[in-house]
C-alpha cells in the first residue's frame, strides 16, 4: 500500500501537482489545505488576508477528484470563508481531502476537531480552526486492516512553537486516534502539524506507540524552495510498530508545493 502526505497549498501549482499525483499513484492520498468552491466555475480565486494575497485553485478538491478518477474522494471543511473573483466575493469552503483506492474497502472513518470548530461564517481569527480525518481500511495483501490519520495544525502568526492550544490539539489528535484504531491495527498518522521537531506534541502521540519516521530517520525538513521562512520542518508522519515500513521518501523533486510529499510504502 503506498499512502502520500502532502499540504496543497490551495493548488497554487496544481498542474503540477496533479501530474505528480497521477504518476505516483497512491492507494491513499492525504491532502492537507484544500479549497472546494462549487459554485463558481473559475479556475482560479484570490485568498486575501490584509495585505497577503494567494492565488487558489477553485475547485482543488474536484480536480484532485479527476486526477484519481479510480479513487473515492472524501472532502472535511473546516471553515467556509471567501475567495475573490476580482471585485466580488465567492463562498468557499477549506480543509482536508482523503482519497482512497476503489480497491481498499473504507470499514470506519472519523471527522473530529481538532482546534476549534467548524467556522460557518468566515475563516475566523488566527489560530483558526482545525480538524483531522481517520479512516479504517482493509488490506487484502496483508489481510488486515489499516488505520490512516491525517490533520492540518493550527497556524500560529507567533510560530510553531509549543503552546497551551498545541497541546491541546495534541491531545484531541491522540484521542481521535484511539478512537479510530482497533487493537492490532496498523496505524499511520500525517499531515502538516505546523510544530517544530522537538514538539511535546510527539510526546504525546508517543505514548499510542507512535514514531516519527521523517525525524527518526535523519530527514532535514520537509519544506521545498519555495518556502523562503526560517524553519524547515512542518510534515510529519508516524507510525506505530505493527507498520512494516518498506519505503519512506520525503519527495524533494518535483516541487508541487512549499511542502514536500510524504511518500510510505507498506
């Protein structure tokens, strides 16, 4: 089973992002900072927050869909905010996608907060709302089930550093993992956590029996040319000892994004 990790970036390279996908071709892709719009029909919308402004792909979600045409796709808002289309604003929703090979039957899934909750009416004040998808497959190769995690943490403007509302989110991604698992399983938890390598967050998740392989096997960071900021550590994945890991790639080439693609072979 090849399961892919990445964060998006709203499909501001979604050509190439797309062609990376559909080469790749994962059983499951966890897909972080994804935007559904679909009641516009424009390819692209503006992202703007004061003076940053961010080209999104509009319907990133439906494209995503039709890059992996043989995979179920399951879209977790978090928030619905607006986009720009010129001078007019555009409803539009955000947050995670999970797409699942036709192949693996999904046998349990859980949608959990795991900062906040859902933002009806606007993406809200920093640090915004959170949330994390858990599905529960099974695997005919191995005649087991697995069990996928994956989440966006909140964005603090101070940095990733530890802090009362990471903690906490901490303990709501742990809880949902339990949750999610069965005993025996196979877990794999991902996803932009948006903390630095030394978290108390993976002292947390430790005691699941959770290990960090991008850490634990002496990657650099996961972030691409692309981001120009300090800090080069922000996507994490783990893993608990039942996975027998036979590939782990922190994908640096093609750049589809500030982050680099997460790649787990099982």
């Amino acid at each position: 089973m090849r399961i892919l990790c990445l964060n998006g970036w709203g499909g501001k390279l979604h050509d190439e992002l797309a062609a990376y996908v559909r080469a790749a071709s994962p059983d499951v892709l966890c897909l972080q900072k994804v935007v559904h719009t679909p009641a516009s029909a424009r390819d692209w919308l503006d992202y703007r927050d004061g003076d940053h402004v961010l080209p999104q792909r509009a319907n990133f979600f439906r494209d995503l869909a039709d890059a992996l045409p043989g995979h179920t796709a399951i879209f977790c808002p978090a928030a619905q905010g607006v986009l720009w289309d010129g001078e007019q604003t555009v409803a539009s929703q955000w947050g995670l996608a999970t797409f699942v090979r036709a192949g693996f039957p999904i046998i349990g899934q859980m949608q959990a907060f795991v900062h906040k909750g859902f933002s009806p009416d606007g993406y809200g004040d920093h640090p915004r709302s959170r949330n994390a998808h858990a599905i529960r497959l099974y695997d005919y190769e191995r005649q087991s089930p697995v069990c996928i995690v994956h989440t966006h943490g909140l964005r603090d403007l101070n940095g990733k550093m530890d802090t009362p509302e990471r903690l906490a989110q901490a303990q709501k991604l742990s809880d949902l993992v339990g949750a999610a698992a069965e005993p025996g399983d196979r877990i794999v938890l991902c996803g932009d956590f948006n903390v630095e390598q030394d978290s108390a967050t993976f002292e947390i998740l430790g005691r699941l029996g959770l290990k960090d392989l991008v850490t634990g096997r002496g990657h650099q960071g996961t972030r691409t040319s692309l981001y120009t900021k300090p800090g080069r550590f922000a996507d994490y994945m783990l893993v608990n000892d039942a996975v027998d890991v036979r590939r782990f790639e922190v994908v640096a080439a093609p750049e589809v994004s500030d982050h680099c693609p997460l790649l787990l072979e099982i």
